[in-house]
C-alpha cells in the first residue's frame, strides 16, 4: 500500500457531491439545457440512421433487448442501444461541443442515461424519493454525465488531444458512468467504483485522422456502453480504484501524460454549472473549423469571386494544426467525405465557394468539386501564439486578390457557443432538418418533439423514436 495515496481521492470528493444531488434542484437553465440535448442528439440519430457506419454498427451487434435505437425497429440490450446511439449522433459531428475542452458531451452521456433509464423498471432497483417514472433520473443523470465530462476536459487543457487520443473518448466513460449512477440511485462508494471501473474502459486514438477511417464516430458510442457496463458493475459489488483521477497509474497519468493537473476545476460541482455554456453547431464538421466557414462565407457575400482570390492566409492555433491543418496537402484535398470534415481548408473553401456548409458538403462526390478544391489550394496558414484556443474557437482570413488587394475577415467567436448561442428555435428547426435528411416526415417529427421536450416529466417510453 502506498503511504502517499491521498486520505479522500478526487473521485471520492466528487461522488459526495453528486450523490446529494437532485433533479428538483437543478437549476432552470440546466434543465433547459439538458432538453436542447435530448433534441439535439435525437435529431442526429435519426439524420445518421440510414448511413453505412450506422448500419454497420448495428449489424456487428449480437445484443438484442428492449432499448430503443433511434430511428430502427429493431431492440437492443442497453449497452448495445447506447453503443449505437451514441456512434449514430456524433457520426455526423454535428453534435455539441464544450468550448473548453473541447468535448462531445451529448452524444456519451444522452445516450448512455437514457438506455440506462429505459431498462431501469426492469432491474431491481431502489426507487427514490418522490420519483414518478425515471424521466426525473434521466435529467439528472444527464445533467450530472455532462458536467462532470465537461470539467474533466479542463483539468490538463489539451494534453490528452497532444498525446494522440480523443478526449470525447477518454472523458466521455468517465462522465456518462457519473451519469449513470446518479440516474440509477448508486450510493456514494458505488459511484467511486463505477468510476474507478469506467477509468480502465477508456480510450480512442485519432489514427482516424490519417485516412478518414470511422473510428472516432464510434467513440462517443464505445463510452456510452462502456458507462453502463461500469455502473452496473459497481452497483454489483466490483470495486474500481478510487485514485482512478490523480493515481500514479491513473486516467491522467495514462492519457495526458501527467497526474499534475488542476483538479480545483471540480471543486465547486454542483453549485456552478459550466454545461449552461455547451455549444450547438451550425454546420457538419469539426467545431474549430466553424469561425472559418463564417469567415469565408462574410467574403463571398462582399462578391470576391474564388477566380480572384490569390491565396488565403489564415490566423490558428498551435493546438489544431495536427487535426485540422497538417498534412496540408491532404487537408486541401481530403480522400473522402468523413476525412473532410476534419479539413478546415477544405471546408472554409466549401463556405466560399458554395455559400453554406451542409451535410451534401461532405460527400465523396461533395470532395471532388473542382471549384472547390481550386479554392482549397490557395489556403494556407500562420500560427497565432497569442490564439485564445480551447477556451474560445476564433476565426481568421486574410484574402491576397489577384489585383494585390488584401480583404480580411475576422470571426471572434463560434457561433452557437456562449457568446452566440443558438435558441431553442433554432435546435428545433435543426431537429427538423436532420430528421427530414434521415427520411422521416413532419409528422413523426413534431411527435417526437412533443416526446423530448416531455420526457424529464414522468416514464421514460421511447417507442416513438423507433422506426
């Protein structure tokens, strides 16, 4: 036994705290937030359920049960249901985004807390207090998963990205397994062992990267399941180490490369509420590349035509470049549609040349758009030392004409984040988007709607989201 193990661990400070939680309690501006995401990742899974790596997720699954896969007829176990609503609600990487990690808190915990919560009647569990179906579990459950994933993404900021893995991947086990057990009623120990669980179940390299491969869609997927597993697991009696956060062998340690971090970023769960600040986006594609996109889109609109322009030099961080900038050869001329996504000079040339960024934009036919990749070719980049990334996602673009004039554009902040946020109108005219784009009608949309905007109020029946 090592003498230096701490007398109280992080985790246990932080299970304290979300086992005196209650979803009464929260404050309005969480539940609210905690609704736009039921509405947010819904309408994702449903724009995604026709997609090949959906299908294919959901084929590899030998896991029937009675949980619902948004948009399919057909049931699974809930860690197969979180499995493939999680992998089918960040595929688009559409989903939301925490500016200071950054992380895809939604499409983990959404997931995981909702599978979790509609397999709950049928396991022997304790009802709380005043609990009238698991509708009150699922929002508390989600608004603790988030909040806990979120604040762990700023304890090391941009360490785990540096060192070659997802954070969404790694934080993501660790927030839906808080979110989990504070849905499902854990006690305070059994919280410290499901987390202690979920830190052995976490991972996700960004190899993806090199070619476009789907391994980053499954991630938020691969957590969601891995949370329930570790709840469940804990809520049995398998106890986990409960220096899983700042243990010489723990979650920081292995994927941030160090155990020094700023731990204080937890300190004050539950009274303050950073996921008030969560991020929806506009557009199909990697949250950095978005300021860019408006960039571009603010210099077609002044009527430079992309035959006139030079070259584009733009202003970014140090901490993007490996995932948006570099190789730049290839980030001019992505191999595929889901590579592209993560190419910010493709994508600010999409803006330009296209006047918008859609899902259309990111086909394998979208890729080879001559126009665009002409554009594309011109865009090159400088780094800003002074950028103020990840706190903030900022924009840039400095147009060098044909004629030697220069115009430039300059986005301060993402749109749909804190300083911009998008309404409830706005996620709802999403939703309505994303599931006409998934084959579904008015109709069963506005139906489901009523669903989600209800769902924190009493059981939790998911069958209308079913096909």
């Amino acid at each position: 036994m090592d003498a230096k193990l701490p007398q109280v661990s992080v985790a246990q400070q932080l299970a304290g705290r979300i086992a005196g939680l209650r979803a009464e309690r929260l404050p309005p501006a969480v539940r609210a937030k905690c609704v736009d995401l039921l509405i947010d990742v819904a309408g994702l899974c449903v724009t995604a359920r026709n997609e090949g790596y959906v299908k294919a997720a959901l084929a590899g699954l030998d896991d029937d049960g009675s949980c619902t896969a948004i948009g399919h007829a057909r049931t699974l176990s809930s860690a197969g249901a979180a499995f493939v609503n999680g992998t089918a609600a960040h595929g688009e990487d559409f989903d939301d985004t925490f500016e200071g990690g950054p992380v895809h808190a939604g499409a983990v915990v959404v997931p995981a807390v909702l599978a979790a919560c509609e397999r709950a009647p049928s396991l022997t569990l304790p009802r709380l207090r005043g609990r009238e179906g698991w509708g009150p579990a699922a929002l508390i459950g989600i608004a603790v998963g988030c909040e806990v994933m979120c604040r762990l993404s700023t304890v090391v900021p941009k360490a785990v990205h540096k060192a070659g893995f997802h954070p969404t991947a790694v934080f993501g086990v660790m927030g839906a397994a808080a979110g989990v057990s504070a849905a499902l009623g854990l006690t305070q120990k059994q919280i410290v062992d499901a987390l202690g669980i979920a830190g052995s179940m976490a991972g996700g390299i960004i190899e993806y990267l090199a070619e476009g491969a789907w391994t980053k869609r499954l991630h938020p997927g691969w957590a969601a399941q891995s949370a329930i597993r570790a709840a469940l697991l804990a809520r049995a009696g398998f106890n986990g180490p409960r220096t899983v956060f700042e243990g010489v062998h723990g979650l920081f340690h292995g994927f941030a490369h160090t155990a020094a971090g700023n731990y204080g970023a937890l300190g004050d769960f539950g009274e303050r509420w950073v996921i008030e600040t969560l991020a929806f986006k506009p557009y199909p594609c990697g949250t950095m590349a978005h300021p860019y996109i408006d960039c571009a889109r603010r210099l077609a609109a002044r009527g430079i035509k992309p035959d006139a322009v030079k070259e584009l030099v733009c202003e970014v961080a140090e901490g993007t470049v490996h995932r948006l900038w570099e190789p730049l050869a290839a980030k001019q001329r992505p191999p595929n549609g889901y590579a592209a996504k993560f190419a910010t000079p493709f994508i600010l040339a999409t803006g330009f040349v296209r006047g918008g960024v859609g899902l259309d934009a990111f086909t394998d036919e979208a890729v080879r758009d001559p126009a665009v990749l002409a554009l594309a070719a011109k865009v090159r980049y400088v780094i800003d030392p002074d950028n103020p990334y990840p706190n903030t996602f900022t924009g840039h673009i400095r147009a060098v004409l044909n004629d030697g004039s220069v115009v430039e554009e300059r986005q301060p902040h993402f749109r749909g984040g804190a300083q911009e946020p998008l309404t409830r109108a706005d996620l709802e005219e999403k939703f309505r988007l994303n599931i006409r784009h998934g084959g579904w009608d008015e109709a069963r949309g506005a139906a489901a709607l009523r669903l989600l905007t209800r769902l924190y109020d009493g059981k939790i029946d998911l069958k209308d989201l079913r096909a």
